[in-house]
C-alpha cells in the first residue's frame, strides 16, 4: 500500500493523508529487485490510477478488481510471505493476521506506532521504516529497498528450509505485501 484514503472531503483527514501516502512511483527502487513478485493491495481511484500510469506498472500483479470487501484483502495477505504498506488499515489487518509487515511511516507518526523504535508492542512481526526530520520518501524507500534486499538474498542462500526445489528452478519465495507483495502465488496455481 503506497496511499491511504485521501477523504478530500474532510481537509483534516485529507492533510494528514498526504503526510502519509507516497506516489507510486517513488516504489521503484523496490520494484527492481530481482527474484521477487509484486502484488498490489492498493485500492482507491486516485492510487490505482498511479499505478496505471506508471512506467514501472508491469511489476505489479494487481488482482484488487477481485477484491469484494476486506475479507478478500485478508485472504490474499494470507498468501504472502510479508505486506509492505503506509499507515493503513491493510497494515494493521497484516498485523493482525500475524504476517510479518514492514510499515512506511511518516515523521509525525499516529500514536500508535511510538516515538523513537523501528517495532511496534501490538505487531510483533512489525518494522518501521520512518521518515527523518527532512520529511522526505526517497531515503526511507532505500533503506526500505536494501533491507529487502538482504531479506531476499537470505530467503535464497542454499541451504535455507524455506527455499523450496521449485523456488531454487524459478527464484525465490519471498512475499511481499504493501502496495505490492512479493510472492509465488501465481506460480502455484499455474
């Protein structure tokens, strides 16, 4: 999930929703990493319209039309390794499902996620990558895009239980959920 809802109708909601969400093609650093599938959970006009119009579009799986109600969102959570979002509801249904998710935060945190820690006491398989006083995306999306890349070069490394002989021929398990979600889902059902 790179965006929130934008709720233009309450300037409020509205200010802090633009402090939160990131255009969908500050991602990219993210999206070119190899051995990885990307699956949107993002939803709303406007965000899915970035994605659309993105030159990156192609490296996102996007099954979201499908998408019914949350429970839909939940049931494909429930495939993926792990859910890559900002502060929204899909974060805290990964946390609730007890799926390892990494959360994009904004320096002026909702209260919930706490000052000064990169876990949160309510999701213990949460990591925060939060932004610093400059406010800005690209620094938290490298950070972001390098941890995920050790993530994924120790889910391949032989030897690990998790790497598979069908992930070892095709590439690696790893799942991801945030706007997008890396996995092997479309794999098992080809």
């Amino acid at each position: 999930m790179w965006a929130g809802d934008p709720r233009k109708h309450l300037p409020g909601a509205n200010r802090i929703d633009r402090q939160r969400s990131l255009q969908f093609d500050q991602f990219a650093p993210l999206l070119r990493l190899r051995d990885c599938d990307f699956y949107s959970l993002q939803k709303g006009e406007d965000a899915v319209a970035q994605l659309r119009g993105s030159a990156v579009d192609h490296s996102v799986i996007d099954w979201t039309a499908d998408f019914h109600d949350f429970s839909d969102t939940a049931a494909l959570i429930t495939h993926l390794d792990s859910v890559i979002a900002v502060d929204t509801a899909v974060a805290h249904l990964a946390g609730a499902l007890g799926k390892p998710f990494w959360l994009i935060n904004r320096y002026n945190t909702c209260w919930r996620w706490l000052l000064d820690r990169d876990d949160s006491p309510w999701y213990p398989l949460a990591r925060q990558f939060r932004q610093d006083a400059t406010r800005t995306w690209d620094p938290v999306i490298a950070r972001l895009a390098a941890a995920f890349r050790r993530l994924v070069s120790l889910v391949l490394r032989p030897g690990n239980p998790r790497r598979t002989p069908t992930a070892a021929k095709v590439g690696p398990q790893p799942r991801a959920g945030c706007c997008f979600s890396v996995s092997q889902i479309h794999r098992a059902y080809a």
